[in-house]
C-alpha cells in the first residue's frame, strides 16, 4: 500500500472515532434513560375443590382484556398493575391481551399452576353425610365419657376402624360439644 493511502486511510479512521467519541459524550446518562418496563405475569390456579380457578396477574397497564378462546371479557386493572378474576372454566388456556397497540405486552399467556390442597379443618364441609355422623358418633362417645369418668377423663377415640378424615373431625366436634356440656371447664 501507498504511502500516501495508509495516511488517508489512517486520518479517516481518526476523524470518525473522534466523531464517536463525542456523540457518546453527549449520549443521555444511563439513569436518565426510560426504565425497563417490568414482565407482565398472568397464572391460573385452580381451586382445591376444583370447582372454578383464580386467575391473577401483575405489571399490567389498563386496558386489558382476558380471552378463553371464545369469548374476551374486560379485566379490571388496579393502580398497581394487578388484576384478580374467577372463572368455572378449568380446563381453557387463558390469554391477556392489550386493548391498544400501543402498550407494552400486546399479548400474555397465563401459565398455570398446581392447585393447593387443603390444610386447614375449616375446608371440612360439616354438613357432609361422613362429617354428620362422625358428630354423633362423637358426642355419644363424650357423653359416655363424662358420665364414666366424672370429667376427669375426655372421650378417647376408638380408631380400629377406617374413617376419612371428614368423619373424625366430625368425631372430634362432636365429642368436645358433648363433653364440655356435661364437664363446663373452670376457665
């Protein structure tokens, strides 16, 4: 190569990192730049009864719409970006869709989640036929124990046969109504 082509080529290559270089000196500062919009997030959760689902979404802007495949219904959108809804449609694949083009996430599938089980005694239906005749299995069992033991012994119960779960908290219900009717505690 030519002496005088290197210098041309090398001047060149000089005027434009100095071009460059002074655009990214005046670039706006990273902190002043627009912050990243944070991921819209949509979830299904299907009730423990498996009657009906939850579905919930966060860091959405308003308007928003919620489509099972055939029909789109009108979400309501907190000042926060959340929405709550509950649909008896369980087995549909839940989408969010924007109103406007504009907005961010034009378009979010909502994943679905496994459906929590039941911990808590309050989730016992008392008014089941198991549950109704654990009660009165109990508390004829805490009557029998109260006259027995002249209340210093409660109703013990007689596990060597197989009951769901239901009957014994209906056991358990009964025979504590019972025995604390004929053995009022001294509290």
């Amino acid at each position: 190569m030519h002496r005088r082509n290197r210098h041309v080529l090398l001047r060149a290559a000089l005027a434009s990192s100095l071009v460059l270089g002074g655009a990214a000196a005046l670039a706006v500062p990273a902190a002043a730049a627009p912050a990243a919009v944070p991921a819209a997030t949509c979830t299904v959760t299907p009730d423990p009864s498996g009657n009906f689902v939850v579905i919930t979404g966060e860091g959405f802007s308003a308007p928003r719409t919620l489509n099972d495949g055939e029909s789109t219904e009108p979400l309501n959108i907190d000042a926060n970006g959340n929405f709550r809804v509950q649909r008896f449609q369980k087995n549909v694949d839940y989408t969010v869709l924007a109103v406007n083009e504009d907005q961010d996430f034009v378009f979010v599938n909502c994943k679905v989640a496994q459906a929590t089980t039941p911990t808590s005694p309050s989730t016992t239906n008392p008014n089941s036929r198991e549950y109704k005749r654990g009660y009165a299995d109990g508390f004829t069992a805490g009557t029998k124990a109260a006259s027995r033991s002249d209340c210093t012994v409660p109703p013990q119960p007689d596990k060597s046969r197989d009951h769901s779960k239901s009957y014994w908290e209906g056991w358990k219900a009964g025979a504590e109504a019972s025995y604390d009717k004929y053995c009022p505690s001294d509290e």
